[in-house]
C-alpha cells in the first residue's frame, strides 16, 4: 500500500508486524533529521505519534539518496470529515503538543518569515490571470496589518509547531484519534498558528471556503481547556488567520501546477478571501 502526496509510504509486512517505510522526497535530510527527533521526544512523553523506528546501533534515518525512516504501522483509518468531536481532539492535541514543546529547543528548527513572504508576493509581477487583482489584496493586507504584525509576532508565545494537523494527518480508531501523523512542516513559529491551520483546512471542507464557527468554537474551547491563550494571542487571531492564508495562497501560486492558470484556483485565496477579519473575539473560553 502507497500514500502520501510529498512522500512515498509502502506498507509492508515483517515478522515483527506490518512497517511502514517512509521516503521523504521533499524534504532534505538534515530536516528529516530534526523531525524524528522532535516525534522521539514527543512519544516518549506519551504523546500519540509513532516514533520512527531504529536499526541495531540506533539509527533512525538513512540516506538512500533521499532520507528513509521505518515507523511501525497504525491501524485504523482516516475520518471522512470534520466533525464537531474531531474538532475537539484536534484542539486538545494541539494544546498537548505545545506544552510538551516548550520543553524542546533545537537550533536546527526552520523559521518561517511569514511576512516577508507577503510583501515578496506583493512586489512581484504574477504571470497567472487575476495576477494583478491578487497583488493589490496583498498590498492591501500589508497596508492594513503589516505594522500591526510585524510588531505582534515576535511577542507571541512560539516554539516547535506542527503546522498541518488536520483530519487527513490523523488516524482514528471508532471515533478517537490514534496517531497524529506527518510532521513535515515542522517549524518554530508562533503557538496561535496551529489551530488556525487547522481551520484552513476545516475551511476548505465547506463549498462556501466559510470556517463554520461551531468547528472553530469546538477547537478553540478545547485547546483552552489545556493551553490557555494569552490576551494578545487572541488579540492576534483574526489578523493571522488571514496572514497563513495569504503566505500558503503566495507559496502554491509562485510554483503552481500545469492545470492552474487563474489564481482563483488556490484553495487558500478562497479561504482567505471567505474569512478576513473572521471573528474569533466572538468564541468565548
């Protein structure tokens, strides 16, 4: 069995159960590296990620001209969608992630300049039609909440983030969550940004790109539950929101595939566009 849009997943069986060998074949080595490192730490602490397995002296990656890790297999399956109980556990593990990250610094952690991203977008000249269209929502972005941000983000409580928890990187046994997988986007970024990437993808559920505010309630509640947020983060939120929107519709679109030629076929200017200012001042603790 194959899966995976980055990375090449086969299942196989061994005498010790059913593996999974894992090709990474977008992100480098020294990345991958950081990444086992971090899903070691977290399952030693009781966190629900399979950690990678090792071989006879310890290793847990090997360079096969791409990087190769074994994880042992899951069992279990994939939730068809976004539902209220979802959305809890969602929360919850997010919450139970950053507390645990507090407690892992690593240098080797990539940093994202989300706001450089923005402005790089807002400078260029976009070859796709509503190019243009799509460079002035950017400038108005940065005029709009450019200072605010740029002042805002370093003062956010921030650390290793998993950034792309959502149903598809779970896997669920009944109706509870048994795995959280897929950490390769892990970043240092702000903590606040988790969930809301989350909610990028519950938005992309909805034929309208609207997050429905009963999901977001949900999460939100049940983070807090665990990880209070401070006044500024959720001061920040509505403004983020739309900056991860913006930053993910400015990375798809500066590489996009062949059948894209408007960029109004980037799922993440949709849910932008469906969400500015969304009113997270509105779900109470």
């Amino acid at each position: 069995m194959e899966g995976g849009e980055d990375n090449l997943n086969v299942v196989i069986t061994s005498d010790a159960g059913k593996i999974v060998i894992r090709r990474y074949e977008v992100t480098p080595l020294s990345l991958v590296a950081v990444e086992l490192d971090f899903v070691t730490f977290l399952s030693e602490r009781g966190y629900p990620t399979p950690p990678p397995l090792t071989t006879p002296d310890g290793a847990r990656l090997a360079d096969m001209g791409k990087p190769v890790a074994l994880f042992p297999f899951v069992e279990g399956r994939t939730p068809d969608r976004t539902t209220t109980s979802l959305a809890v556990q969602l929360g919850e593990l997010l919450a139970w992630l950053h507390e645990l990250a507090r407690d892992w610094d690593d240098g080797r952690l990539p940093e994202i300049d989300r706001l450089g991203m923005v402005r790089r977008g807002a400078q260029r000249e976009w070859p796709l039609a509503g190019g243009s269209e799509f460079q002035a929502e950017l400038r108005a972005f940065l005029e709009a909440r450019g200072e605010y941000l740029e002042a805002t983000l370093p003062a956010l409580p921030a650390g290793p983030i998993h950034h792309d928890l959502h149903r598809l990187n779970v896997i669920v046994r009944g109706r509870l969550v048994a795995a959280v997988l897929d950490f390769d986007e892990l970043n240092r970024g702000p903590f606040a940004a988790d969930p809301l990437r989350t909610f990028h993808y519950v938005a992309q559920e909805n034929p309208a790109w609207r997050l429905p505010e009963p999901l977001a309630r949900a999460a939100l509640e049940a983070y807090e539950s665990r990880r209070p947020l401070s006044t500024l983060e959720r001061e920040v939120l509505p403004a983020l929101f739309d900056l991860l929107s913006l930053v993910d519709a400015v990375d798809f679109l500066e590489d996009p595939p062949p059948d894209v030629t408007h960029v109004d076929d980037c799922y993440s200017l949709q849910v932008y566009r469906a969400n500015r200012d969304y009113p997270f001042g509105a779900i109470g603790r």
